[in-house]
C-alpha cells in the first residue's frame, strides 16, 4: 500500500506517525513555517496556527489506524481512522504538498459533525 | 499525480469521471452489487443504497476538482474539492477496495457540517 520511493509520502508519513505517537514538536519539524492548511473550518496559515489545530486533537487521540498512504515527488494522501475520547471512530485524509522536505500545504477532510455532537452532549445541550 | 498503471486506480478514476460528470449509470457500472461504504452518516450495503446515497449528491454538484489520486494492485485513494448548490467548497476523499474491476468497498470522507447548515438555513430553522 506504502510506496516509500516518494518523497513527499516519507514527509507525510514522520508527521503521521509523530503526531499519532502524541509527539507533535516531532510532528511540527515535518511542517514549514509558513505552511497553509485549509481544514474543515476554514484556512490555517503558519505553523503555530497549524500547532494550535492538530494540539487538542493529539490531547483526546487514543488510537490512529492508517487505511491508505500513497505520493509522488511533491504530493501525497495520507488516509486514517481515528479513536478519539468523545467520537469511537472518524476517519480523515490529508492531501499535503511537501516542500523542501516539509509540509507546505495542506488539505485536511474529516467530518466535524460526531465532534460537534459531543461537544453539545458534553455540555448538556 | 496519477499512476494510471494501477488497477485499483483505473477503476476509481473511471467511477470518479463518470458521477462527477453527472452519469451516475455509468459510475454504478465501476460499484460492486454488494458494494460496502463506510460514510459519515453510517454503513452502506449494497449497490442500490449506495446509489440512493450519492444520487441526491450528483443532483446538486455544479463541479467537480481532482486534487489526488493515487493506487496500487487492489486500493486507491481519490480526493476532490466539489462545488454544489448549497456549499461552495466540500473536499472529499474517498478511499476504496477493488475486486474484479468494481469497488467492493469505500471509505468515504466529508465533512458534513456545512451541507447540515446549508438545510438548516433553507427550512428557515
């Protein structure tokens, strides 16, 4: 599934598996400074940004399943099944151009909806 | 981007081209009659509910943007940014299993949030 002669995939795949391991500074030396992530609610721009989006998420992450990896030299997609503490299950991809070894940008999906959810159950409403 | 030596991809771009183009017969031809999709909402079994879920979606897709697609042997991984009637811009991704020629099962990914705002909005609510 893993064709590892892409450089962009080894790129994408030292943050992946940083992050899921809980270790994002580890995570972050695989992203540019001026990176731009367009996520599910709205445009990130610059690492300490990017920092502050993928933080909380590492701090709820129980389990990280990798479903799909593949790239060429600058692109690659990262496909991924989470456990979460509040949602059991919520797959997401990422889509990352990588520059000179780092992330440069990125395109994150996953669904917000069961988070959303939780949130509001969490909160008795 | 795309690797169109593999297998699995040819059968995903083929499907993709096809919905995407609103030719959602021809897209069904490259669907497994015992097709299994994972999507936000909950599973999918079966040719006929996958139709009955992407259907609403080709109704009211204005465009559709390749942004990755890649493949091996028996997977691929596809990631579009779509605009629609009530969202300007929903990526998604979808990452499948081939067998013989079909998609014998999907994991597809989108964030449902704007399109369950976009209905709240036009019921007024």
């Amino acid at each position: 599934m893993t064709d590892t002669t892409s450089p962009a995939l080894t790129t994408a795949l030292g943050y992946h598996h940083a992050w899921t391991s809980g270790d994002l500074d580890g995570a972050m030396a695989y992203v540019a400074d001026d990176v731009v992530c367009d996520a599910p609610a709205g445009r990130l721009e610059g690492a300490a940004a990017y920092r502050g989006f993928m933080s909380p998420f590492v701090r709820i992450l129980r389990r990280a399943e990798l479903i799909g990896a593949f790239g060429d030299d600058d692109t690659a997609v990262v496909v991924y099944d989470t456990e979460t503490v509040p949602v059991a299950s919520s797959p997401a991809a990422e889509r990352v151009t990588v520059r000179d070894g780092r992330i440069a940008y990125s395109r994150f999906i996953f669904d917000r909806t069961p988070f959303d959810a939780a949130r509001r159950a969490a909160n008795g409403r």
